[in-house]
C-alpha cells in the first residue's frame, strides 16, 4: 500500500513519500467552485445529514455531500462548499465524518469515466489544510460493480494547504478506466480540539514520486471506528 504526500505525517498506512508533480496532466473532480447554494450540513446524535445539489465545477455536474456527527444538540458536525472550498468542522468533543460523493443525479452513475486519462494519470490528489490531524479516504465503484477504497490514513496536525496524493494502486480489482462513482472522506475523532478542515481541488494527476525521499511510516488507525453511511 503506497501513500505519498508533499508534507511528512505523523501517522499513516503503508508506504509515505515526498512527491512532485512538475509537468502533471490531471483532471478536475471538483475544485468546489459551486457552493452549496441550500447552505452548510449539520449532523447531530450519529443521524446522518445529507444534500445533493448541482455543481457544474464536479464531475457528473452534481455532488452530495453526507455528514454525520454523535453528539447532541447544539453540538454538531458541519460541512459546506463556500469560497471555493469544502469545509469541514466539528464543534469540541465531536467525532464527526464527512463523505462526498459523486456519482451523478439522483445516484445515476458517472458512466463510465476514464480517471486515469487514458493511462495518463496515476494518482487522486487534494489541497489540504487543517488544525488537527484528520483521517482521509477516496473510494471508488466501477461500472460493473466492482468497488475499493484507500485505507484511511492520517493528515497529522498543523498543516497548511499542503497536497495529498493517493496511489491508483490502492484500488486494484477496480476498473479505474470506467469509473461509476468517487467518493471522498474525512473523518475527525478527535474530542480535545474543534476541528476545522479546508480541501480544494480534488483532481487526478500524473505526479510522479521521488523514491529517493520515501519514508517508511507504519501505524495503525483503530480510533477511526465510523463507518460510511449511504442512503438506501
């Protein structure tokens, strides 16, 4: 399992590296230039929230966004797409997770889309900044059922709008050419500080690693015991 970031994380799954992306073909997921025009999703009491709207600036032109927070009111979880990026807050002592999906209207599917831009590009990538180290994810599902996810890794603390990339090797048996939905996740479980996330544009890319400054960074990540809830 490989994981390769711009910045060294305290915490992650696998293999971490440095990596550069001089020159790299990529392909815009959502740059979040369309905000949620119904306003921010809040979650209380570990019922999630969710709303889908359009947003040209998303692949499949639509992008739903669940949150899903376990403390009561008035303490929640929060998520928005506002400024040109998608926000992420939890209020102190709420472990809080936010999956945003996109897979068409209405759940009617991508259609097929060739992520890796015909065998150009090799990596998800995301524009990252956030105050507490935060667990993220991207999954996948391809046309013909088939779906994979990265292992859920962590950001570490105190980082400033640093680039996060995730290996298409991380999702072997998945037909990254004829992609039918991408999921992207963060996940807080810290209950000591109020998180407060940014990520912007969400992308593939061809960044090609710098092996000579990899750093081998096992651990686990037990505390991050959400599990990602759909809509039937």
């Amino acid at each position: 399992m490989m994981r390769f970031r711009t910045f060294t994380v305290a915490t992650a799954v696998g293999l971490t590296a440095m990596a550069t992306a001089a020159g790299a073909a990529t392909m815009t997921l959502d740059d979040f230039d369309t905000d949620i025009a119904s306003g921010p999703v809040s979650s209380f009491d570990n019922i999630p929230a969710t709303i889908e709207d359009s947003a040209p600036s998303a692949i499949g032109n639509f992008r739903e966004i669940t949150v899903v927070g376990d403390s009561g009111v008035p303490d929640a979880a929060r998520a928005a797409v506002d400024d040109g990026e998608l926000t992420f807050s939890n209020d102190a002592g709420v472990q809080g997770r936010v999956d945003v999906i996109y897979d068409g209207e209405g759940d009617s599917g991508l259609g097929g889309v060739d992520l890796t831009m015909g065998g150009t590009d090799g990596f998800f990538a995301f524009d990252l900044t956030t105050d507490v180290s935060i667990g993220y994810q991207v999954s996948v599902m391809d046309t013909f059922g088939d779906s994979g996810s990265s292992p859920l890794t962590a950001s570490g603390s105190f980082v400033s709008d640093e680039t996060v990339l995730i290996s298409f090797a991380e999702f072997a048996g998945v037909d990254l050419t004829s992609a039918d939905s991408v999921t992207l996740s963060l996940v807080d479980t810290s209950t000591d500080f109020a998180a407060d996330v940014t990520v912007d544009n969400f992308r593939t890319t061809s960044a090609i690693p710098l092996p000579a400054s990899a750093l081998l960074m096992l651990g686990g990540l037990g505390a991050f015991g959400f599990a990602r809830k759909r809509r039937g």
